[in-house]
C-alpha cells in the first residue's frame, strides 16, 4: 500500500512544485516525476491548463528530476485493468486473488463514501462561516472504501524502447525492471536506436548498442538502428500535424524548424516498426527549451510521438546515470 500526503494549492504547477520540495527526506528522496498525459490539451478552452502542464515539465527538469509520462485512452484502461473494492466478501476474495495480477503491489486510491462527502462539505462550511459550525461526524461518516487498481492479465509480447536521447540510462531502465515483475515478465524487450545528430546511419550503432547491453545485463531480443531518421516526413503527417491547435503558430510558411520535422519522422518510424505483439512501447522524449518552446508546440511533440499507440511511456532521466557494468 502506498503512503500519500494531501495538500491544497491555488494552481496544479504550484502543488507539484511544493510535492517535489517536501517529498522524501536526504537520500531517500525521489528522483523520478511520474504523471498522466493530458489527453484534452488540444481544447483550445484549456490552454491555460495547458501552461501549466509544460510549466510542471520544465520546473521537473530545472530542478533536476526525471519525467514519465503515461499515455492510455479510455479503451485502452478497460481492457489493461479492473478495480476491485476491499469490501468485496472474504470468501469471493481469496478466490479472485489469483486474477489480480498486482496484489502484493497494487496502486490504490481512496474512495469516500457519500456520507463522507457530506460530511467533508460541513467541516468545510464551518471553516469559512463560523455560524454555520455543526457537530463533528460521525466514524461511519469517515469510514473510506478503498480500490484496487490491477491488471486484467499477464501481458505478453514486446516492450519496444526508443532511446533515442542520452538521459543516463532511465529510458533503458524502466522497461527492464518492468520485465522483472510477474505481469511483464512474458514479455520481450525490443530496442530501436537512431543516430539523430548525423545525416548518415551507421551500420555498427546497432552493433555497439547491443553490446552496451549486455554489459548492462539487460536481455534484449532485437536491437535495431533505424534507418531514415533524418528523412523528411511525408506530407500526411506534416498536414497532420499542421491540424493540430500549433498550426496557428506555424503560419502557411514551409516548416524548416529541424527539430519539428525529426520529431514528426520519428513518430512515423515509431507507428511503422510497432507490431500486433506490442504491449507497451517506451520513448525518449525532447527537453523543452524554457521561454523557447510554447506549449502547444511541446504537446504537438508529445502528440506525434505517442499518438495511435498501445499503451506508452514517455521517458526523460535526468542525466544522471542509472545503470552499471563492470568491466
């Protein structure tokens, strides 16, 4: 069971920042910011929310944490997992156990009951009229229900990771220690690598990332170096991603920004290596360049990267190195 702190903020940036303050305490502090991906930025009535999403990602990064990024449609929840209620029988319970894969480590979330609500719109009503004070709640009032977050099965198939940028090997970390649970361990570890700072592919990166690997004591089933990284994207996905709410930045000029356009072809050459067997995949995200890179231009990034996908981890370490070998 995990244990959690509530506090209150005027705003979601400034709440994160005080949990990355206060949170852990010498060497026991985090060093990993894990969130969701906002799946309505493209809202233009949202763009405020927006804001403050890229101003969470930027204070992650200037304060020297790593970032992942969870990205699941609604489909996509049902048929990964099941929550289940801590009030179900004693009897039904221990013989479900066995189809929730995540028992021993489940993600729970607190569930107040409707007394409870009612009774947490009193105290809050005497906080702020003290004529309005009434009588403390009951314990029945406080009882809360707690749920079980799990996964529906094993999964099977392949994790794909990109590491396509070097952030200290957390990228490569998260998917092995994924595999060393019992719901992924069925699943094989397939890496891609693309040489994006050179115009020519070498046929030895692929060669030299293997080994790496294995220094690592990581078991990988396919290493591959992609080729065309640096190719101009095709027009679809260009006018594609023109139609997303950051084609009112760009204009009707031609795009020429570099980085837009490797983002755009590195989102096609993840859709076209990802096969039926793909249960996850892993990529390596861009760091944003404070005042620099607008917001909607970043999630536009996060959106052509992510998008038409199984379930996807966007990672960023924080340059610190995370893996060992010795030699």
């Amino acid at each position: 069971m995990f244990l959690f702190s509530l506090l209150s903020a005027p705003n979601l940036r400034t709440g994160v920042q005080s949990v990355i303050h206060l949170a852990g305490l010498g060497k026991m502090r985090p060093n990993t910011v894990v969130m969701g991906f906002k799946n309505n930025w493209t809202d233009k009535r949202r763009i405020g929310e927006v804001v403050d999403y890229l101003g969470v990602i930027n204070d992650v990064f200037e304060l020297n944490y790593g970032l992942i990024i969870l990205r699941m449609n609604e489909k996509q929840k049902k048929e990964f997992t099941v929550e289940k209620s801590e009030e179900e029988g004693d009897g039904e319970s221990s013989s479900r156990d066995d189809d929730f894969i995540m028992n021993e480590d489940e993600y729970s979330k607190v569930k107040r009951s409707p007394s409870s609500k009612a009774a947490t719109k009193e105290e809050r009503a005497s906080l702020t009229s003290p004529d309005n004070a009434s009588a403390p709640a009951s314990e029945e009032g406080r009882e809360l229900q707690l749920l079980k977050i799990a996964l529906k099965e094993k999964q099977r198939g392949t994790i794909d990771v990109w590491w396509l940028y070097d952030d200290g090997g957390l990228t490569v970390l998260i998917p092995y220690l994924l595999t060393l649970h019992r719901a992924w361990k069925n699943c094989k570890l397939r890496f891609f690598s693309a040489d994006i700072r050179s115009k020519h592919e070498l046929n030895p990166q692929g060669l030299r990332m293997a080994n790496l690997l294995k220094k690592f004591r990581i078991d990988a089933s396919c290493v591959e170096q992609t080729e065309g990284v640096n190719k101009k994207p095709s027009k679809e996905s260009i006018d594609a991603f023109r139609r997303l709410p950051v084609g009112d930045e760009l204009g009707d000029e031609p795009i020429e920004d570099q980085k837009v356009l490797r983002t755009i072809r590195i989102g096609e050459l993840v859709r076209q290596n990802c096969s039926e067997d793909t249960s996850l995949v892993v990529i390596s995200i861009p760091v944003p360049v404070t005042d620099v890179t607008t917001p909607l231009m970043y999630m536009s990034w996060l959106e052509v990267l992510s998008a038409d996908l199984p379930p996807v981890l966007l990672v960023r370490g924080n340059q610190t190195n995370v893996l060992t070998f010795y030699s």
